[in-house]
C-alpha cells in the first residue's frame, strides 16, 4: 500500500481508498509496509502503530486471514490474503528464498486469492515467482488470484489447471525435458481436435503492480476482471 511504510503514509492511503465507491474494499500489506510488520515496526520503533491506531474505515485488512464478500442476489465471495514475499533486503513480510510459506495454508473454499508474490512462471521476472504458491494454487483453483510485486510482469493470463500446465512448469524448473515437451505437444493438439461439452478449470492471475518502467516512473491502470 506505500513506499516508505509509515503509519502516516498507510493513513493516507486508507483515507483514500476510503473515499472510493466500492461496495468493497480488500487489501493486503507488502514488502514496504514496515508498520504493519511487528517484527520489523518493532525494529523501527514503532510498536505502538501496529494496525491500532489506523482508521480503517470500510477497508478490510488481511493477513493470512479470509473474509466473505456478501453481493446481491445472494452471491458471496470468500477472499484469502497473505503477505509475504522472498526476502531481498530489509523489507517487511519476508521468508527465506527456501521456506515454504504457502503449503496447506489457504482453505479449499476459497474463491479469491491475494498475495504480495506471484507464482512461479506466471505474470513474474525469469521464474522469480513463489513455485510452493503455484502448488498451492494448483490444490485450491481459486477462480481469481491477486498479486504485484515484480512490476514487470504487470498483466493478466488463465492458468488452466490440466496436465499441459504441470508438464509446462515442470519444463521450466528443469525437472523434464523432451519427453513432456513431446506430451505437451501431444497435448496442445488433443486440445485442438476434441470437442468437449465442458470448461477447463482455470484461475484467472492479475498481476496489479500499479507502477513500473525506470525507477517505478510509469503509473499503470487499474485492471477490472468480469468472473
């Protein structure tokens, strides 16, 4: 939600999204939100800003934590966010390059998902993305997945949860070779011939980094999803 991570650039912020329209309004904090880390807010001094003296207004916070969004017609959305991402610096919400923080973590039920980090080899840098958050989203499906981080990958795609998918990234790890890249073709044209009278199951991935370009200077749109 900020840059520098202050309590009073996070007001600002929440003073602003507090102004907006929506019905609803979710967030989740990233690697720059050093107040509402209580590690790092500790270290910073500033213990006594953990989250208790923000307005929040109608902007609901999570952290490793869901809500339910009621709509009309009797329509619900269960939203899950988590914030962490790989530690580079000495930033808030971060893991060691090899932990798995994401395993078992987010409910079956969950129709929305909101990380700071993206998957592996979806919408990130080079494969720079989480691969034990992939695995995860490969058990869940969730029909929506949130996330930013690394700006360059600022976009949307489907991750269509078959086995073209998994010989995919299974390729991309270096953990096969010619053989699933001769399946995946075998595959892709199954895929091209056969009729089905059913949709694959997919998870549509938004990467939503509103900044990028040299020094973050490109200001991006806001990207709206029809599910």
């Amino acid at each position: 939600m900020t840059a520098g991570g202050s309590v009073e650039e996070l007001q600002g912020q929440l003073d602003w999204l507090n102004q907006q329209p929506h019905r609803h309004k979710v967030v989740i904090a990233g690697n720059h939100d050093m107040a509402l880390d209580k590690q790092k807010a500790a270290e910073l001094g500033e213990t006594r800003f953990r989250g208790r003296s923000l307005r929040w207004g109608s902007v609901i916070y999570l952290e490793h934590s869901a809500t339910t969004l009621k709509f009309p017609g009797g329509i619900s959305l269960k939203v899950y966010g988590q914030p962490e991402t790989r530690r580079n610096g000495s930033w808030a919400f971060q893991y060691d390059r090899d932990t798995d923080v994401f395993t078992n973590r987010i409910a079956e039920d969950v129709d929305i998902l909101v990380t700071h980090s993206p998957p592996r080899f979806h919408l990130d840098e080079a494969g720079q993305g989480d691969g034990f958050l992939l695995r995860e989203l490969w058990r869940v499906k969730p029909l929506l997945h949130v996330f930013g981080h690394m700006h360059n990958g600022y976009g949307q795609e489907r991750l269509s949860h078959d086995l073209f998918e998994r010989h995919y990234a299974d390729i991309c790890e270096g953990k096969a070779g010619l053989w699933a890249l001769l399946r995946m073709l075998i595959l892709l044209l199954q895929m091209l011939v056969t009729i089905t009278d059913h949709e694959l199951e997919q998870t549509v991935l938004v990467n939503a980094a509103a900044v990028g370009g040299p020094r973050d200077a490109d200001r991006r749109p806001a990207q709206v999803v029809h599910l």
